[in-house]
C-alpha cells in the first residue's frame, strides 16, 4: 500500500528514468532541474537510473544505480533490464508518496507495474516522441504501429501525464492516447542565453569575420535529428554564409563529410554554448522528433530567428512570421527558401530575433518547477490540478 504520510513529513518522490547522468541530453538535464527545484523545497527524491563508470557531469540528488548495457548499435545510450529486485526493495523501503516516470522503456514499465501492485500513484513526463525515430532505422520500421499501442497502454495507465508542449498533446490525442494530459513546458536561463553574450572574439577564434552571416544547428549528430534535411537544405544554399555545427554522436562523421566547410565544436555548455547561440545570426533545427525543443528556447533567448520544422515541440514555440519559420522537417528546399529569405533580409532578422527574445522571456525554469510540485500536492491531496 502506498505510504501514508503525515502532515509533518516530506513528500517523498521518486523519480524513475533511463537517462540521468550518463549523458548530457534534453532529458537528463531537464530532469536534473527538477529533482535540484524539489530538493531545495524540502521534497525527499531518490532517482533510479542506469548509470555510467564516469557520470557525463555532476548530477543532483541520490541516484540508485539500475542495471543496465550499453544499447546495441548506439553504446552512447544505456538499456536497463527491467527493474531487480534489489532495486524494487529499495525504492519500496523509501516508501515514496509518487512514482514519477521518465521514459516508458522496461524499468519504466516495471516501476509502473510495482505502483499499481503497492497502490502508490503513478506519473509521466513525455518527453520524446519514440516512434518518430523508428522510420530512421530501416529494420525497425515495421514495429511503428506496435510501439504506439505500448505507448497508448503505458501512459494511458499512469495517473497524470504532464506533456511539454501543446502541439504534443494534440498528436498524442490524434493517436489515440488517454487524454490525463497536464501541460508542463520547459523554461530557459534568459541570463545565460541572451544576444549580450556575442562575441567578435568568439567568432575571430573560428575564423568567421565580423560581417559574415552564420548559420547555426545545436543537437545530438544522429539521424532522428533529420541530419538528411539539414545538409541538403545548407548544400542549396547560394549566398556567403558559414555553418557552424554544435554538437556530437554517431552521425557526426556523415554531417562532416556532406559539409566539409561547415565549422563543427563537439559539445558546447555553459558560457562557451551561450557564446555560440548569440555569436551566431540564424538558427535552423529541421528535427521533428522533439517534444518540445530546449535548443530552440535557447536560441530564441539568445535572439535568434528560428527556421524549424513543422512538427512537434516546434510550433508551439516557433510563431511563423513572427519569431521564425517553419517547413515540413523533409523539405530541405523548404528549408533552403527559408534560411535564404533570412540571409536577404537583415531587417527581418532583427525584427524576428528581437521577436524570439521576448516570447523566450515568458518561459521560466521557476514556474515551470513550481507547477510539477502543484501537480504532485493535488494529486496526493485528491484535488484537481
């Protein structure tokens, strides 16, 4: 039975997901934000999770190492098997008032099974869209219809659901999920990412000259991030312009060979990631396997006009016309036409960047916290949230 918490106790709250410290993605850091925000408001959160032999960076909170194996084909990621039973007595002997689940994948549904079993509520945060990716990977294709009725029976089973963006909810709806959706958008340090951050020295050091246009792409360098649409479309293009590519992975080696001009860093954060977005004049991201899209909200914090895909996550940040532009995220002319509208145009940059700052400035870190915790005390209290 779930635990029974008295007045005088802390919300205890624990936090199930396959990704956490091992890599630095979307996921791992978003929901690093989360469990520092609840720590520092007295909650009580133990995080299971696969780890790594060497954490990507310093984690926040207690993490109970899940077993796990580096994916096949993609080692960068780690599997965990289920959930031991070692784990399950350690999670029960925390006696925790929620489950709160991250990735619907086998410790996730077996946390889930562990909640219904003991009666302690269980939620969700949706924070990738799965399915998107399988049409990348010729040999899994077939399974797109399965995994979207695993997906309709996981989430439809947890109490609440809390989705980033309403463009997510809307095709969630469409493939016919449960609707216990709660909104639950991302925020963004508008200190760190901000146009006060370009540099001349920056772009000196990467040999871009101060008049010179650059064009910007921050991801994983793996083929769900459409690196397909991004290429071609940066191939097409007819006017003086420099790519600079922040980011890594398995496909980087097929970016650099179809953009051989194109400046590539590795992974950039802090300082060094906030330099690149405001240094920098366009931002482009044909991905549309996002759910939301911190790396867009960085770079509209950092005043960028935006020229991303259609799709999820996207449109619900990206104002067409206003802050941006969209295309279908398999249209590289598309794409092209817009970056060239752009380039052309450097009063319609200003204006769409300036755009972009000011609708980033509505997203906050503290309120967006501040809304999971509400949900969590409305949920325990039977109250609507």
């Amino acid at each position: 039975m779930a635990h029974e918490r008295l007045p005088s106790e802390p919300l205890r709250v624990a936090l199930v997901t396959s990704s956490y410290n091992f890599i630095q993605d979307g996921v791992a850091l978003t929901l690093n934000r989360l469990v520092a925000y609840l720590l520092s408001q007295g909650v009580a959160v133990k995080v299971f999770a696969p780890t790594a032999g060497k954490p990507a960076f310093a984690h926040a909170g207690e993490v109970i190492a899940v077993p796990s194996l580096p994916l096949p084909a993609r080692p960068e990621y780690r599997l965990a098997l289920g959930m031991a039973g070692f784990v399950k007595r350690q999670l029960l002997d925390f006696k925790p008032d929620i489950i709160h689940i991250a990735v619907p994948d086998l410790l996730g549904h077996a946390a889930l099974t562990l909640a219904h079993k003991h009666g302690i509520p269980a939620v969700a945060t949706y924070h990738t869209r799965y399915e998107t990716y399988l049409k990348h990977y010729w040999y899994l294709a077939p399974l797109e219809g399965l995994l979207k009725a695993i997906l309709r029976r996981f989430y439809g089973r947890c109490r609440e659901v809390y989705v980033p963006s309403q463009s997510t909810r809307e095709t969630l709806l469409a493939d016919g999920l449960t609707d216990n959706f709660k909104p639950w958008p991302r925020g963004v340090d508008t200190a760190r990412f901000s146009p006060t951050k370009r540099s001349a020295q920056w772009r000196s050091r990467h040999g871009i000259g101060e008049t010179e246009l650059v064009i910007l792409h921050v991801s994983r360098l793996v083929r769900e991030k459409r690196l397909d649409t991004l290429t071609a479309a940066l191939n097409r293009l007819d006017f003086a312009h420099r790519v600079v590519i922040v980011g890594d992975g398995p496909d980087r080696a097929f970016a650099e060979g179809e953009l051989p001009h194109a400046i590539f860093t590795g992974f950039l954060t802090g300082e060094e990631l906030a330099t690149a977005y405001a240094s920098s004049d366009i931002f482009v991201f044909p991905s549309d396997s996002e759910s939301f899209g911190n790396v867009t909200l960085e770079a509209m914090a950092s005043g960028l006009p935006c020229v991303c895909a259609d799709a999820t996550g996207s449109r619900s940040l990206v104002v067409a016309g206003e802050t941006g532009l969209l295309a279908d995220a398999s249209d590289a002319q598309g794409f092209a036409d817009n970056l060239s509208l752009l380039a052309n145009d450097a009063a319609t940059r200003q204006r769409m960047g300036q755009a972009a700052r000011a609708r980033a400035l509505t997203f906050s870190w503290d309120e967006t916290m501040a809304r999971m915790l509400g949900y969590y005390r409305a949920l325990l209290a039977g109250a609507p949230s």
